[in-house]
C-alpha cells in the first residue's frame, strides 16, 4: 500500500521516523504535525483524506 502514496510522502515519512526516535517528546510531537501538515497538503493525500472522513475509500484486505 505504501507504493501507492506520492513520493514525498514516503520520504518525508521515513525520514521523520528515523529521526523522531532521537528527540524528547516534545520536538518529536512538532516534528511530526510538520511531517503530517507536509504529507496532507500534497493533492493526492486530499483527496484520500476526503474519501476517508466520507466512508467511500477503499476498504484495504489482507492479502
């Protein structure tokens, strides 16, 4: 499922967690709302957010 999201996304989420675990909580807790304000204004991530708060996004199955 990760493969599908944009790049940015991936990056700016594997990086954050490489380097949150370092920090005292709270510049991990500003780390990543800076890492989520990042990944949710991207266009893609919109509109997934909107198909989740509507109930219409895809249901995600165990393979």
């Amino acid at each position: 499922m990760a493969a599908q999201n944009p790049p940015l996304t991936n990056f700016a989420i594997c990086s954050a967690i490489s380097h949150i675990q370092n920090m005292s909580a709270l510049d991990a807790a500003y780390a990543e709302a800076v890492v989520a304000g990042v990944v949710n204004t991207q266009d893609a991530a919109r509109g997934r957010l909107e198909s989740f708060s509507k109930g219409t996004a895809a249901k995600v199955k165990p393979q």
